[in-house]
C-alpha cells in the first residue's frame, strides 16, 4: 500500500509539472500530458527509487531522474511534437521541474519505505571482502 502512495504522488507531481511545462509553455494536448506523466512516472519509480536511491543516495538519485526525465523528453518529444523548439525547451523544463519534486519525494519515500527496500536488497557479505592468508610451508631465509 505504500508503494501505491508513492506512485500516485510521483504521478500526480508528473501531471502538474508537464502541465505547466508542455500546456502552459506550448500547445500540448491533454493525452501528450497524460502518457508523458504515466511513462515517467513508472519508470522513474522502479529505475530511480527502487533501484538507484537505497544504493546511491538522494541527490545522486534526483541527478538521475533529472537526466531521466530529459532524455525522455527529448526522444518522445521529438516524435510526438512538432516544433524542434518545444522539444529543447519543454525538455529542460520538465527536467528541472521533475528533478525539484523528486527531492520531496525522495524524501518520503526514504521517511516511509527506505527500510523495506533495503531489507529485500542482497546484502554484501563482508567476510568475503578480503583474502587473509598465511603461507602453509614458507621457505626457509635464503643465505645472504
């Protein structure tokens, strides 16, 4: 149930900032605004928060989902919209704006699930980290 939270968050904050970015900036349609969320918002959660924020952090993670969000702008847009234009700029913007919103939900999903993802994480082993070993028959002292 927590993780249906954080999905309708991250997807409600996707709505409003393709919102402003695409509809208010440019003329996109409501569908556009729709599928551009809907896309973003999933694979943003299970690359960004499932697999990359227990492991690297939250900033590292909002870098991510900055450069995330860009690119897949810039790729569906360019197939979608019409004006090279609105595709850089609706980009950077929806960039920008996404990466700001992802550090308010970074930090609730580090508040409410951060324990639970990092309990189903394998874990490494430490014993294994290092090799300390003793020759079984050393040779003897050369003679100098």
């Amino acid at each position: 149930m927590k993780h249906l939270k954080v999905l309708i968050v991250k997807f409600a904050a996707s709505l409003i900032v393709f919102w402003i970015s695409l509809d208010l900036f440019f003329e996109a349609t409501l569908v556009d605004i729709f599928s551009f969320s809907l896309l973003i918002t999933v694979i943003s959660y299970f690359i960004g928060d499932q697999i990359l924020l227990p492991r690297i952090g939250k900033m590292n993670a909002v870098i991510t989902d900055f450069f995330l969000t860009y690119l897949v702008v810039w790729i569906f847009g360019g197939i979608l919209f019409d004006s090279y234009l609105q595709v850089a700029w609706g980009s950077i913007i929806s960039a920008l704006l996404i990466a700001a919103s992802e550090v308010f939900v970074h930090s609730f999903i580090i508040k409410n699930i951060s324990s639970e993802i990092r309990n189903n994480r394998p874990s490494f082993k430490q014993a294994f980290a290092y090799e300390f070993a003793e020759d079984q028959n050393p040779k003897p002292d050369k003679e100098k």
